[in-house]
C-alpha cells in the first residue's frame, strides 16, 4: 500500500476523506443489511430523495446549518416518507414501490422548490449558506473534497466536522443495532413470529426508516443523495452473496465499505491519469460507488457457493461426474456381455447418453487417473476398484428398475431413464434401503441379474 | 379550471404592486399567445401523455420503480457520449449522440437488473438500488472529469438531472409529440397483448404470445420516452410521470382500458397545468412544479377516486357495517320469538311479538348504543313500529326480512356441518360473518346443495342449541 500511496501525495487532507467515507459506509452499511433482506433496498432510495425538503424546512426555521437541526428534520421527513408510503400502500391499495416512487417523487419536488426558494428569498448570508451546503449540484455528489474545509475541535482533537458527525452517527448505529439485534433479526426475517413473540414489527420498521432517514443526511453531505444508496445497499447485497449468517453478514458488509472508501478515493485521485486526464482527480463519491459495484460483482461472479462461477464449476464437476459413473456401467455391461469397449466404442457410448465431448474426455481420463479403468491393448478394462464401484452403480440402476417397475407401473421398457438417472444420486444406505423395501430382488425387470451387496 | 390556476399563481406572485401586470401576463399565457409558453405546454402535455399510457402497464407489473434505475442508469451513458463526441472532435453536445448513450447505457442498466435477479439471490428491490447507484456513480465520476476538461465546455448536462423544462425548444417538443404518438399507436395496437403479458405472464406464454418480445418492445418504449423527456423535464420529473398518473388512474376505474385513458389524461393536465403554472412563476423549477400538480391530482383521486377511493371505501364499509347491525337485530329478534313462541315461526307470530331493548340486550355482545342505533336504523328501514305500551313490534316486511335473515344463516350453519365437518358448537360465529354476504344465487345453491343431503330442511330449525327466552346470548 505504502508504494501505492507514494505515486501520488497523499496528504491528511486524504486520511481524513477516507476516514469520513469509511464511517458513512459503515453507519449505511449496518442499516442497509436490514433493508436488503427486507426487501425494501427502494425505501433507502425513496428516503434519500425525500429528506430534501427535510433539510430545506429545517433550514429555514433554524437559519443555520445547525447540524442537530438538520438531522431532526431529516429524521421527521425520513419517518413521514416512511408513513406516507405504508398509508398509501395500506389505505389506497397502491403497490409498494409505487407508492413509494409517488411519495419520494413529491416530497423532492417541494425540497427543491423550498431550496430554490431559500436561496432567492433568504437573507444574503443565509441565502449564500444554502448555496453552499443545498445547491443542487451538491445534493448529487456531496462535498467529501471538502471535509477539511469546516475543522471543529472536540475533546481537544481538532479534526473535520463531518468527521465528528459520521462517527457519532456510526457509534449511534452500532450501539441501537447492537441493543436490538435479536429484535431487529426476528423482524428482519420473520415479521409475523416477531409480533407473536411480542415485538411490533411495526415499531421495528419506523425505527430502522428513522436511522436511515438520520444516516442518509449524514452521508448526504458528505456524498451526495444517489450516492447514498450506493453505500446503503451494494456492500449489503455483496455481503449476502457471501454468508447466510446475519453476524458475518453485517460484518462483511462493513469490510466493503471501508475496503469501497479506501479503493474508491485512491482510484479517484489515480485512475484519471490512467486514462489520460494527467494531474486530474474524479469524484471520490463516485468512485465510492464505483467500485462498491466492482466489490458487487466480484462477488456476484466469484462468491463461493453462490457465485456465477462456482455454480458453472458444480454443474460441470456434476456433468463430469454423471459422464464417469455411465462410463464404468457401460463398461460393466460390456464385461457381462462377455466383451470389452475400445476408447472410441465408449466415448460414442457415453456420448449418446447426453454428456458433452468435453465431459467424457475429462471423464475418462479421471477414470484412468485414478486406476478405476485400465488400457489394455486398445481396449479398455475395469479394474479391481473399477469394478467395485461399477457393480455399486449397476446394482443401484437395476434396484431402481424394480422398484419404479413395481410402484409406478410404468411399462419395463420405460424404467430404464428413470433409474438411469436416480443411479447417481443413490448412496449405499439408500441403495440398501431400497433392496430391503423390494424384498432383496435377484433379477431386475429386464431378467437381467443385480449384482448382490458386496459390503454384507 | 383557469380560476385555479389564478389562485395558485396568485399565491405565488411577489406582491400586489405587481397585480395589474401580473394578470396581463396570466392572460397572455393562458391564451397562448407565447411562443415560448407553447413549445413548453405541448411537450410536457405529451410527454405526460406519453408517461401515463406506457407507466400504466408498469404499475401493473409492479415495476413502477423500474423506470427509476433506468433513468439513473442513463448518466454514465450522456457523459461518456460526450466525452466520446468530444475526443472525437465534435461539440460533444449533439443531442442525437447523448440520446444514444442515454439509452445504451440505460439498456445495459436494465440488462444488469436482469442478470443479477436471474443469476442470483438478491432480488428485484436490491437489484435495481445497485444498477442506479453505481451507474449514477459512474456517471457522476465522468461528469467531474468532464468538468476538468479544457477542450469542451460541460455547462448543460447537467439539465438532463434536473432538467430545463422553461427553455425548452421547439424540436424538443417535437421529438416528444413523436414519442407520445408512436407510443400511443403502439398502446393501442399491442392492447391485448400487453395487457395479457401484464395480469399474468404464465397464461400469455401458454397461449403463444412472444412474451420475451413483447417485454423487449414494452421496456424498450420505456427506455424511448425517458431518453426523450430526461433532457427536456429531468430525472425526478421523469420518474413521477411514469408513476404518479396510472396510481391515480387506478382510483377511478377497475378497467385497463379505462385506466390507460385515464392516466394518459391525468398525465396530460398535469403536464398542461403544471407548465403553465411554471411559466407564471418563472423562478420555480417547472418540473418540480408539474410533479406537484400530479401530486395534487393523485391525492385528490386517492381520496375521491370513484372506484378504489378512500371516501367510497369507507362509505361502502360504513354501509355493510349498518347492513350487519341490522341482521343481527332482525336475527336477535326472530330467536327470541322462537324461544317463546314454541310453535313454528311465521311472519304472524313474529309480528305478535313486542320486543324491548331489555330483552334483545343479552342475546348477543352488544355494546351501549350499538342496539339503540340498529333499532333506529330499522325503524328507519320501515321494519319496526313502536309499541303503544313501549318498546317495538315488527312490521310485515321486517318479520320477513327476519325470516329470511335466519334462513339464511341456518342455511350457511348447516352447510358448514355437512360440508365443512366443523363441529356444531362452532358454527355460529362462522356462519355469523358470511351470511351477510350472501346473495341470492348463492343461497339458492346452497338450498339446492342441502336439500340432497337432507329434505326435511324446509322448517330449518337451528342445528344447535339456542338460549333460552331469557338466557344470556
């Protein structure tokens, strides 16, 4: 890291900007898990947009940028927009995301109006004031360039106020989502076991749309209004890509964030020049964004269990797997016929069960690898295991033939794609099971003897 | 309509010093006798138009908030056309190059949504917060290095955000004329097939429809009038037109067909009155003041809408909620008859009887005036008189309204029984909240039903046991 950091000047200037992303990304992170798995990313969305007016109104009465004020305002319109969009839902019978989009729609058309009207009408300072800290541009991409700009001292350390801000905000968040985990969890998941086990799922909803509401304009400022929705929900979503545990969960989607704020002001400051705008710097909020989407799709292709890539891995191990067991039966019906299979004779053989060239090729060449089939002058051979395992799944296919024979009373000459298919699911205590349910069969619907349990 | 637009502009002028002017210029816009006024009402009208009849089968299909990421999803797509155009020599502000980019780039956003949904577990909501974020992220990150360059001047794209709705020039209003009419044709020419893939999908591919074609087509109408009203109106304008007519729309009518004309005509006099409005104030932002106006029309049609609105909902439920009370008089009267009566229950016998509220009080849970009002609302009904030695009789059409009543409940206790094996002593309550439900087909089929199982139904006594004349309910 030190030798990236010394391309270009990282300055405190730097730490600060990252530090402060960090803390939004955390304090958004830890509340848009909730919203991910209750499904309503959108309502971070609405509230972002809706808080506007909030801002401007609370402007207005304090005539200052008072923090505390802002922040009660934001709290009240982030909870209205809350309560609008669940009365016109519940009372209109509108659906959720439209309401949804009406309400925030509206109440950021009378936000930007109140902030029009606010920099016209106010008195010059005032009216310079909302120029600074609501004119549109800034509700956008926010001012995090500029954190250093408003230096507060508290507890004798001087740092940015958006610094001291973001942190009580995170500490806040961490302290009621610590508090109320359990509550927050059961509702999270299950609204109607939460209000039978005593917890208003309700009262759990307004509270989280509070904190956002709280947190969004926290964030606001420092990273402009859609931004925030980056950093509420893409580190949650690629969190639950990861894990199904709601601990790590909540945990991995802070990692993110920070991971986003760090990345995303270093690629700010560096990528321009990349691409050939030199001794430039792009939007770290953007970048944030950006590269919270890149963290997203990582982790979309990536992500272990349910990664793009690993379930393209399973399928084929699964293809692969299927085309070596069809392998070792057909060989093993040819030694019972009393001959044996040329590479080629089984390759078309395998081939002709579904399997992909590709699979049969790595499938036969496993077999060889693990000595399960050998060579033999042009014709191939079980071995010893090769044949054990193989009477396992010849055993296995005709088990099934009986069985779909007997209790499905499909004629004998459909059994054979079902049971062809359930071979290779079949583990020796089911196969086992099965032989028991079927009275120990000798012979399968085709007069074709099963091969008896070795293992007994 | 026009004194409503007095009042609002009124409100919002600077100062009676100015009134004689400003009627002079309300009458000049209101006649539209201003080029300018003009460019604008026409386009925004059918841009509203347009937005109302396309956002109707979004509502539909829960996708309201689909045209929200799309329209996000469109910045990175304006600033690297720009920036393309610009390396490549040009303004970088040809409009035919940016609108490209707007919809490739929305495209690609919505072609994420779908292969996140597809390939993943994060579902829709999730999925379309992330494509508009980061997409708007990317854009706002090509948008500061533009920003920096020397070679092209960046001032204007941000109108495609919040758009510049007040100078809006004459071609603007004409690409949306096009749009609006193109996406009317094809509304109309692709109803049914629309309206099958809207209600329900499943059905539509069974019966052959293209549905995968006919999504491409109906998002690829989205994606045509946003790329053509984001410049003209703005982002957040373009979202609250897709979605705030056809929700107020859907107040007024159950029918597709309606609501589609509804919604193209909500969106259109939001677009018309909110112009003009704007065009009277000319400081306010004209798309935050088109959204109001719509905002407006959907809170009055949330609240007055003629088919799912507030005031008729609660004016049907006030409704059965009297019918109910009333039933359960009729029905409270008839038992108590039958308990003294100890022959069968005709209409004579039940117009014999005088009841007093005394009596009624404990045969079912009433609280305080509930009796008292059923009773007046009877009396009212013309099925009780009052008795000269106090308390009421019922009339002829109340005791057959009685009869009936109990019929009708015993009918719905027995079916229970028979059909539904629930035990006897259960059956009151349930039958309790279904028989006031129950219209005439229905309780003939129930006769028919029961009559096989049992012929003797025409005394139709209780199939449980009933308190006595004076016991508690």
């Amino acid at each position: 890291m030190s030798e990236l950091l010394s391309m270009v000047q990282w300055q405190t200037l730097d730490t600060w900007i990252v530090v402060v992303g960090a803390l939004c990304g955390m304090s958004c992170a830890l509340l848009g898990t909730f919203l991910v798995l209750r499904r309503m990313s959108m309502m971070g969305d609405a509230i972002s947009h809706a808080v506007l007016p909030g801002l401007a109104i609370a402007f207005l009465v304090a005539g200052s940028r008072g923090s505390l004020v802002m922040l009660v305002g934001a709290g009240v319109v982030g909870l209205l927009t809350a309560v609008f969009t669940q009365w016109i839902h519940r009372a209109g019978r509108v659906d959720e995301g439209a309401s949804m989009g009406v309400v925030f729609t509206v109440l950021f058309a009378i936000g930007l109006i109140l902030i029009v009207h606010v920099a016209e009408h106010g008195s010059d300072e005032l009216g310079r004031a909302a120029g600074v800290d609501l004119d549109p541009r800034c509700v956008l991409q926010g001012a995090l360039e500029m954190v250093h700009l408003y230096p507060v001292t508290l507890f004798g350390v001087s740092a940015p106020r958006a610094f001291w801000i973001t942190a009580a905000v995170f500490i806040a968040n961490v302290a009621i989502v610590a508090l109320l985990y359990k509550e927050l969890k059961i509702s999270a998941f299950d609204p109607a076991l939460a209000t039978s086990l005593g917890i208003s799922a309700d009262w759990m909803h307004y509270l989280l749309m509070t904190l956002v509401a709280i947190t969004t304009v926290v964030a606001f400022e420092s990273v402009g209004s859609i931004l925030v929705i980056a950093m509420l929900i893409v580190p949650a979503a690629a969190a639950h890509l990861l894990t199904d545990r709601l601990g790590s969960m909540l945990g991995l989607a802070m990692i993110i964030a920070v991971i986003a704020a760090v990345t995303g002001h270093w690629s700010a400051i560096n990528v321009p020049s990349w691409v050939g705008f030199d001794g430039q710097s792009a939007s770290t909020a953007g970048m944030i964004a950006v590269v919270s989407g890149l963290v997203f799709s990582l982790a979309l292709l990536l992500a272990p269990r349910r990664g793009i890539v690993s379930q393209i891995l399973n399928r084929l191990a699964l293809s692969v797997r299927v085309a070596r067991e069809d392998a070792l039966g057909l060989l093993l019906r040819a030694e019972e016929r009393g001959g044996t299979l040329t590479p080629t004779e089984l390759r078309g053989a395998v081939r002709a069960t579904g399997a992909g060239s590709g699979a049969v090729s790595w499938a036969l060449h496993q077999l060889q690898r693990q000595q399960l089939v050998r060579h033999d002058s042009g014709r191939l051979q079980l071995t010893v295991a090769g044949k054990a395992r193989a009477t396992e799944l010849l055993r296995s296919h005709r088990l099934w033939e009986t069985y779909v024979e007997e209790h499905f009373h499909l004629p004998t000459d459909h059994v054979h794609g079902p049971a062809e298919r359930l071979e290779h699911v079949t583990d020796p205590a089911l196969r086992e099971r099965l032989a028991d349910t079927l009275a120990n069969p000798t012979h399968d619907p085709h007069g074709r003897p099963i091969p008896p349990n070795d293992a007994t | 309509m026009p004194s409503s637009v007095a009042d609002t502009g009124d409100r919002m002028s600077t100062g009676v010093t100015h009134a004689s002017r400003f009627v002079d210029e309300l009458l000049h816009v209101l006649t539209l006798q201003d080029y300018n006024t003009n460019v604008v009402v026409v386009g925004v009208s059918a841009l509203g138009l347009a937005c109302g009849l396309i956002g109707s089968f979004l509502l539909l299909r829960k996708r309201a908030l689909l045209g929200d990421a799309i329209s996000h999803a469109m910045l990175p797509g304006i600033a690297g056309a720009f920036m393309v155009m610009s390396a490549l020599g040009g303004s970088g502000k040809s409009l035919v190059g940016l609108l490209i980019g707007a919809a490739i780039s929305g495209a690609a956003g919505l072609a994420c949504i779908l292969l996140i949904r597809h390939f993943s577990r994060i579902k829709e909501d999730a999925a379309l917060g992330i494509i508009l974020s980061v997409f708007f992220g990317l854009g706002v990150v090509l948008l500061t290095l533009i920003q920096q360059m020397r070679t092209a001047s960046a001032a204007g794209l941000e109108s495609f955000i919040y758009g510049k709705t007040a100078s809006m020039l004459a071609s603007d209003a004409i690409a949306i004329l096009i749009a609006a009419v193109v996406i009317s044709i094809a509304c109309l020419v692709l109803f049914k097939e629309f309206t099958v893939l809207s209600f329900d999908q499943a059905y539509a591919q069974s019966q052959g429809f293209p549905v995968h074609g006919l999504d491409i087509v109906m998002t690829a109408l989205v994606i045509a009038v946003m790329v053509i009203g984001l410049q003209a109106v703005g982002l957040i304008l373009m979202i609250a037109m897709l979605v705030i007519p056809p929700a107020a729309a859907r107040f007024w009518t159950d029918r597709l067909h309606r609501m589609l004309f509804c919604a193209g005509a909500i969106g259109l006099l939001s677009g018309l009155f909110g112009a003009l409005i704007s065009t009277l104030t000319p400081r306010m932002p004209a798309g935050a003041v088109i959204v109001l106006v719509a905002g407006a029309i959907f809170f009055v049609s949330m609240v007055f809408g003629t088919a799912r609105g507030v005031v008729r909902r609660v004016v049907e439920h006030v409704g059965l909620a009297r019918k109910v009370a009333l039933q359960h008089l009729l029905r409270a009267m008839y038992e108590l008859r039958e308990a003294q009566a100890d022959c069968e229950v005709t209409p004579t016998v039940l117009q014999e009887g005088r009841f007093s509220a005394d009596a009624l009080q404990p045969r079912r849970a009433w609280n305080g005036g509930e009796l008292q009002q059923a009773i007046r609302l009877a009396r009212r009904a013309g099925y009780l008189t009052p008795d000269s030695r106090g308390g009421v009789r019922l009339t002829e059409s109340g005791a057959n309204a009685a009869i009936h009543v109990v019929r009708n409940h015993r009918l719905w206790e027995i079916f229970l029984i028979t059909h539904a094996d629930i035990a006897p002593s259960h059956v009151d309550r349930d039958a309790d909240m279904v028989e006031h439900v129950l219209d005439p087909a229905m309780i003939a089929e129930l006769e028919a039903v029961l009559a096989k199982t049992d012929p003797a139904l025409a005394t139709l006594a209780s199939p449980h046991h009933l308190p006595s004349a004076g016991g508690a309910g």
